[in-house]
C-alpha cells in the first residue's frame, strides 16, 4: 500500500502535544481552511473504540467519512482506521516522541489504498500523496503555532470563555484553539441552544439572554454580527447596524449589572471606524472618519461603556480584511483568480490593510491574557498593502495571471455603496497597541499568509 511519513519537531512536551490532540477542537484546528469537512457525529475522544463521522468533499462530492480509534497509549500513540468512507482502506497513526522535557516529535504516518485496486493507485497515487503533504505540512505548522502560543501564556490558570458568533469566520477558528488549549467555551446562540454543546440562547432584539451562560465565566469574547458582504439596501444597512450595536449594548449592560462580571470583556469592531484616508498611517488614536461604515463602528464601540464604567477591562477589535479560504473576502476572490480573471479594484492604490485568519485568533487570545490592554485594537498585519501589491501577490502564489481590473465606476454600479466602502476605500492600518504590548505576529508578510491558508 502507499504510505507518507510526516514528521516535525515540537518546542512542546509530548505529554503536551498529545493532549492537544485528545482536547475537543483538535479535528477542526487540524483541518485546512481549503478542504471541505465538518464533523456530524462523534464519541467521547480518541480512546479504542471511540468514533468520528464526518462529511468531507471529494471532487464535486460530499462522502461520509467513518474513522474508528485504536492502539491507544496515552501520551504516545493512537490510531485510526475507516470504517466506511472514500479510501478502499485507510490507517492512521499519529506518535508522539519526547527529545527532551520541552521538546518532542509529532509523527503522523499514513497507510492507504485507493478504489479499483491496482489502476486506483496507478492513477491517483501522486495526486493522493500530493493532497496529503500539502495537508499535514499545515498540520504541523498549525500545532506547532498553537501550542507555542498557549505556552508563551503558560502559568493562567484554564479559563471558563463565553463566546457569541461561535459559527462565524473568526468564532470557528477560535473556539476549537480556546478548547485544545484546555479552557471551557460556551457557546450564546440565536437559534436552538444545545445544553450538551454548552450552547445558551439569547435573542438581542428582544433582549433575552440566558444568563445562566454568564456564571462563573473569566471571559466573554463578542464576535457575532450581520455578514457585511452583499449590496447595502436600506434594510440591508439597518441589520448592518442593529444587529452590532443593540447586540453589544445588551452585553454590556448585562455585565453592568451582575455582582460578579467577567474580568474581561473583547468585542469585536472594524477598521471601517478610520473611513477612507489615502496614505495616511492610521494608529489607534487616530480620528475617526466618515461615511456609513465610520459611523457605524462609532456607535457600536460607544455600546460598551456601561461594561467599563463597572471596571471591566474592555478590548474593541478594530480588525481587518481578514485571510481565510473558508469564507470572508478571500474565499470570494479565489474563482476569478484561479480562472485568471482577478485584477485591481479601481486605480489599485488603495491600502488593503489585512491579517490571517490565525493571526486573529491570536490577537484574541493575546488581548484576554494582556491585562495591560484595553480600548481599540487595530487588528491587522503590520505591512498593509495596496490593492495593486494585494492582486499581485495572490496571482503568485495560485500561479496565475493578473491582468484585468474592475474600473471603479463598473463596482460601484454593482455592488453600490460597499463597493465604494470596502473595496475602494484606502485604509492603511498600523497595529500599534499590539506590537507595543509584545504581540508576536505568526504570519506579518501577506505572500507567508496566503501561502498558509491556500496551502500553497
């Protein structure tokens, strides 16, 4: 049968590094943000007999993955098998040997057959071992990264973390490297609350919140909002708004109101708060702008004052375009460029301030454990770039042409006023306040972090 072999060094522990792996979230931190898989069904962990279900994409098609545990030794091995799924057989082995008492290897070595026998590998053997290099080459470097981060923050005590848009871009990042860093996250949700998920329900526009979810936690981190993507109607506007400031206006006087708050309080925001500037360096002291988006991220950060006025610490992410091929901006641009039809918004010369996807899980993270930290955050890479840089360095790393451009008066004729906002607009972005509170960037060079979330 064919077999990979992939091994890397860890600056962590094994006992460690295997216990991030059996922590809740290690399959959604593992799972590169290309590749289609959400897990529908599982047991209790990574013990013999425990099981995963998940739906994962094969060319055009959603299978359904089977995977047994088995082999287990704590804090060395284990191992999976298929049991049903779109290998003709699968085993996994994942090991993990100490070099030291901070120091380790992460082995994961993998033996697969493909369907219809002989010709089945002959034909997609390559492509197979290709996929799967590229697969746990981001792996490892996602373990590596995270574990490093939960041990620069090493000596806290776990944390219990509320979160709301737990299911959103950022949320689904952070809630499985809050929970594989050994804290407790519950969940505050819209829809139907799952209690066995640590999921609570509150409906902001009513203001209805379980504050059952609020008891004993260290940290709510607010992340939840109407998508700002589509063409902004009026009604489309007013949900842009409300469901940001009526949302954290109820947080925040909720917290106000208990005898015992959380400690801390983030809650995101937007680098819109600047408006459109040109090429002026925009710090957190900076002026705010104007026009709909400015507006906006002006009144929802006003919301928070009752929480700071009850003496919590409170952080506004200020963030920015944000680098992930799972959703968001990124993900919208990939077909046009990948067919080779990407190219400039307008003259290009507007600043694109950015960050990756795990940069902003770590901005996140490092704002709870920093009690020197409050008030705006400028969330964004430290080296902005035009649009003309941004398009030229995503047609590099997918290998393809950049030669068309969208005038600016056929964007706006499309996509009306958040063309003009988002894609037009030039907001160069310095992120003071982190890097002068230590915050060591993961990914600062935009061609590093589109190669990490393309797996380029």
């Amino acid at each position: 049968m064919p077999e990979l072999t992939y091994r890397t060094r860890i600056a962590a522990a094994a006992e460690d590094v295997f216990a991030w792996h059996a922590r809740p979230g290690a399959f959604e931190r593992l799972t590169p943000p290309w590749e289609r898989a959400e897990v529908v069904e599982r047991t209790s962990g990574i013990q013999n007999g425990d099981r995963v279900v998940v739906k994962t994409g094969v060319g055009p098609f959603i299978v359904r993955w089977v995977a047994e545990h088995f082999d287990y030794i704590e804090g060395r091995q284990f191992r999976d098998r298929q049991i049903h799924g779109p290998f003709s057989k699968w085993v996994h082995t994942h090991r993990f040997e100490p070099t030291g008492p901070d120091a380790s290897f992460l082995e994961d070595c993998i033996e697969f057959a493909l369907p219809f026998g002989a010709i089945g590998n002959f034909l997609g053997k390559n492509f197979t071992l290709r996929k799967l290099n590229r697969m746990f080459a981001y792996r490892h470097r996602t373990t590596a990264h995270d574990l490093a981060t939960h041990n620069f923050y090493k000596g806290g005590r776990a944390m219990n973390i509320l979160v709301t848009g737990a299911n959103g871009l950022i949320g689904s990042a952070l809630v499985p490297f809050l929970t594989t860093g050994g804290h407790d996250v519950r969940r505050l949700v819209r829809g139907r609350a799952s209690l066995n998920n640590n999921e609570y329900f509150w409906d902001p526009y009513s203001g209805n919140i379980d504050k059952a979810c609020l008891e004993g936690v260290d940290v709510l981190v607010h992340l939840s909002g109407e998508n700002i993507a589509g063409r902004w109607t009026a009604e489309k506007k007013k949900k842009l708004r409300d469901s940001r400031v009526i949302s954290t206006r109820l947080l925040s006087q909720t917290l106000a109101g208990m005898p015992k708050p959380p400690k801390v309080f983030v809650c995101a925001s937007a680098m819109g708060y600047y408006g459109h500037r040109g090429d002026e360096i925009l710090q957190e002291e900076s002026a705010p702008g104007k026009g709909f988006l400015a507006d906006t991220v002006q009144e929802w950060e006003r919301q928070v004052e009752p929480a700071i006025k009850k003496g919590i610490r409170v952080v506004n992410l200020r963030t920015s375009i944000v680098l992930s091929a799972k959703s968001g901006a990124l993900k919208e641009m990939l077909l046009p460029f990948k067919m080779g039809i990407g190219g400039v918004f307008g003259s290009g010369e507007q600043y694109w301030s950015w960050i990756g996807i795990d940069d902003v899980v770590g901005v996140i993270y490092h704002s709870i454990q920093t009690g020197s930290l409050s008030g705006p955050v400028n969330v964004a890479s430290p080296n902005p770039v035009t649009n003309r840089e941004f398009t030229k360095t995503l047609g590099r790393v997918l290998s393809r042409p950049t030669i068309f451009s969208v005038p600016a008066a056929a964007a706006r004729l499309v996509l009306g006023e958040m063309a003009e906002e988002l894609l037009l607009s030039s907001i160069r972005v310095e992120p003071k306040n982190l890097i002068g509170t230590g915050y060591s960037f993961r990914f600062p060079e935009l061609d590093g972090a589109l190669r990490h979330v393309l797996g380029k």
